[in-house]
C-alpha cells in the first residue's frame, strides 16, 4: 500500500468520525441547520451581519436551535421568551462564560468578564463592592463624571463649531471617568500616553467588530499559525497588560492599607489579607486582567454610544429641539445636569433608552455557556455547551416596538408623554452575566449627553438625507460610520 493510499484511508476515517460524532452530538440538542463536517453552518451565516442570519434561521428553526459555527455547537436563544427563561429563570445554569479564543489566547480565563467558575464569582462581586465603594451610583462618582462633562465641553469649544470628527473626544470622556476609578488620575486630552492608549482602545473595537475576528474566533487554530489582524489585536492587548502591570507596580510602592485610592489600591489590599489563602483568586494577574476588563468596557461600549447618540440627534433635529427644550424647563443654562433631574425629562431619557435600544450595540453580547447538564425545552444541553442570546431580537420585538426598524422615541412613551419602562430593555444584556458598569453607563450617557446639548447646538456639514446611520460593522459590537459634526456654542 503506497503512503498517498495510506493517508487517503487516515483522512477518510477521521472525515467519518467526525460525522458520526457530530450526528450522535446533534440528537441530543435543539434543531438546527445541517452542519457540514470541519466548518459547521459558517456558510450559513453572514459575518458582517449575524443578527440577520439569526432571524432567518429562526423562521425556520423556532426560538431555540444549534448553530455550528465550526466544529463546536452553540445553541442560539432567539426572542424575549426564550432568553428571558435561560438567562433568568436559569440564571445559575447558564451563567458561564462561553468560549471565545482570541481572549483565552489573552487573558487565558482571568479577570471579570471572560473568567468562570470561582473566580468569575469572586471577580464580579469583589469589583461591584469595589465600585459601590468608590460612589458607582453615589454622589462622588456623579461629581466626576459632572467635572469630566464640563471638561468635555471646553474641549468642543476648541472646535470653533468648525466641522470635525467626534470620535476620539467623545471616547476621551469615558475613559477619563473609568481612569479616575481604576487608578485615580484622570488625563489632559492632549497627554501623549493618554493619546497611544485611547487609539489602542479604538482599534480594538474596530479590529474585533471584523469578520476575520469571528473566522479566528470560529477556527482557532488560525490564531497561532496564520498572518492577519488578529495578531495586531493580540499586540494592542499585550501592550494595556504591561501598561496595567506598570500602574499595579506604581501603586504598589505608594500604598497606605488605611486610605485606599482606588480600584487597584483596593485589590492590592485584598491580596495582602489573602496571602495565606493557597485558593485565592486574588493575584497579581487577576488585577491586571480585572482592571483592564473595567477599562475597555468602561470606555469603549459608552464611548460608541455617545457617537451613535450625536449622529442620531444630527440625523433627527426635531427630537434635538424636543431634548433641548426639556433641558431649559428642568436644568437652564447655569447649573450643570444631576442624575436628580433624570426622572424630570422624560422624552430624554426615552430619547436616551431608543438610542441605545436601536443601535443594538452588541447584537449577540458575549456567548455565555451552561454550567451542567440542563434539559431545557426538552433539549438535553450537555455542560460547556455555548450559549447565544440574541439582544436584537429582544431590543427588535415587534410587539413590545411597533415598527422596531425605525427610530422613534414614542416607543419608550406612555399616551400622557410619561417615561414607560419596558422589561424588554437589555442593551447591557441580562441575568448573572448583566454588565457589571451598567449604572455607570447609564449615568454618563445621560450627563454627557445633557451637557453638550445645554451648551450647544448641532449641525452637520451634509445634507440630513446624505447622513448614513447604518453600522459599518455588525459583528461583535455595532460600529457607527464615521461623521462630521459642528459643535455651534449657544
């Protein structure tokens, strides 16, 4: 037997194996596209649009169905219903965190919000103690991101209401606030090192929201042996580790135990009690990764949303003018916004939840995964198995949003014009998982939003009608067209 005959019959039985292993695999879980060996559905599925490949399929499929998107099956949760009994009604079992190769390739199942398990837990309820602390929905973390708005507003006034791209200075903003919180300083718009950290940031946004990231993501064996962008990725996020293993060193030598300064000085605190504890979870490498999971969501998601938020109120003047005239009634023009006046402005804050409810951030969120073996839906869904909880079709719901593909404020509205809360609102997602900076967000939104429409007014140098709001990425997070704005002072 030649050796070509040989390795075609070894090629040919492990193409065999892999069939029967994935019919058998397949039997147990809810229905779904025939996968074809190796790549599974990806030819099934548009990766510059997969919120729309999972509308398509689950036409055909019902509410629960498999994807194999390669080798590995994730079962998709599509609607209000289905996501609402997972991620709530069995929130401890699927409360894990799915795969996602790029960041195991990273952070290799540390910090906040790619870890699992005991350290997942311990993560996430020390940083939200850590946050409360330090004002997350206090009055001290309000006066910073008030100081950081009126910081943001002298920056616009540089502008000269001359054209100009909002991209960086609106991720400025955010970021500054998240500084503070993490490691107390905030910086010059102009600081070098605050520069390099804030296109880092944006690249990586813009890196992960591609279709290639999603191919490395779906066959991760192209991550160690192929060119591509997915290694400046791997670069950007090797330079924020050393750039927080640099602030985790500067902190150390300035500690004092009795007055804490911020974030890290507290994780620095809580491994010095822990020392002697071999099953800490409290390590150099978790505050690292811990830190920078609070600095990238902290800044990116927010500052993405702002940008989508200006080219929204661009593209709609009369709900600017509606916003703004709400801002006079409730704020004028002296005193700077308080989360106080929130519950005063009601077609602000409707204006605020369609903008967030329509840009659908993060078509997908991050996979979660199950914690053990579930029978769900009379599915048997084995532990470890992938979990996809699609936020479109939530955010999208025809029935609670009467036409949800168009922008409209009304939808957030009650018939007196009252603010009306919907349990269909999960731009942050929802259960165990629920973003941790959730408040956080909410309130820059808000503050910052209200502070550069009490200052200024906004026009943009293209006709309205030439103004595109479609994404120009729809993978991992939504990302907006680029655009010019004039910040016009009042």
């Amino acid at each position: 037997m030649t050796l070509g005959v040989l390795l075609g019959l070894v090629l040919s039985c492990l193409f065999l194996l892999s069939l029967w292993r994935q019919s058998s695999e397949r039997r147990k879980l809810p229905p779904g596209p025939t996968p074809l060996p190796i790549i599974g559905n990806i030819l099934q599925v548009d990766l510059k649009n997969i919120s729309k490949s999972l509308k398509n399929l689950s036409k055909v499929y019902g509410p629960v169905f498999t994807l194999y998107l390669g080798r590995k099956p994730a079962v998709v949760l599509y609607g209000y219903e289905a996501v609402k009994e997972a991620l709530i009604d069995n929130g401890e079992e699927f409360a894990g965190r799915g795969s996602i190769p790029v960041f195991d390739k990273i952070n290799k199942g540390l910090g906040i919000v790619f870890s699992n398990g005991r350290n997942w837990k311990a993560m996430r309820r020390f940083s939200l103690m850590a946050l409360r602390n330090f004002g997350m929905g206090k009055r001290s973390i309000e006066d910073r991101v008030q100081e950081e708005a009126r910081c943001l507003v002298e920056e616009l006034r540089k502008t000269n209401g001359s054209p100009c791209d909002p991209t960086f200075i609106l991720g400025c903003a955010p970021c500054n606030v998240i500084c503070s919180i993490v490691f107390q300083n905030r910086f010059d718009y102009k600081d070098k090192d605050f520069l390099n950290l804030m296109n880092n940031l944006n690249k990586n946004v813009e890196i992960l929201s591609t279709p290639w990231i999603q191919i490395c993501n779906n066959f991760p064996a192209i991550i160690d042996y192929l060119p591509g962008r997915h290694r400046e990725l791997l670069e950007n996020f090797t330079f924020l580790k050393h750039y927080f293993l640099a602030k985790m060193i500067e902190h150390q030598e300035s500690l004092d135990i009795n007055n804490p300064r911020d974030f890290i000085d507290c994780f620095l605190i809580k491994m010095e009690q822990e020392k002697n504890n071999p099953k800490t979870e409290f390590t150099c490498e978790n505050l690292i990764f811990s830190a920078g999971d609070l600095f990238a969501a902290g800044t990116e998601t927010t500052s993405t949303t702002l940008r989508y938020s200006l080219l929204f109120l661009l593209k709609y003047p009369e709900v600017t003018a509606k916003v703004q005239k709400e801002i006079d009634h409730v704020i004028g023009r002296h005193r700077s916004p308080s989360m106080q006046d929130r519950s005063h402005m009601p077609y602000t804050d409707a204006v605020l939840h369609e903008i967030q409810r329509y840009i659908d951030l993060l078509p997908t969120s991050l996979p979660h995964a199950v914690t053990c073996d579930i029978k769900f839906r009379n599915y048997l869904i084995p532990k470890g198995t992938t979990v996809i909880a699609s936020v479109t079709s939530v955010l999208h719901d025809d029935k609670e949003f009467p036409n949800p593909e168009r922008f409209d404020p009304g939808h957030f509205l009650d018939e007196n014009g009252k603010f009306k809360k919907s349990d269909y609102f999960v731009p942050f997602s929802t259960g165990k998982r629920i973003c941790v900076g959730e408040g956080l967000a909410r309130m820059e939104l808000f503050l910052f939003l209200t502070t550069i429409l009490q200052n200024f007014n906004l026009k943009s140098p293209v006709d309205l009608k030439d103004l595109d709001t479609n994404p120009v990425n729809n993978g991992f997070v939504s990302v907006p067209p680029e655009f010019q704005i004039c910040f016009t002072p009042i």
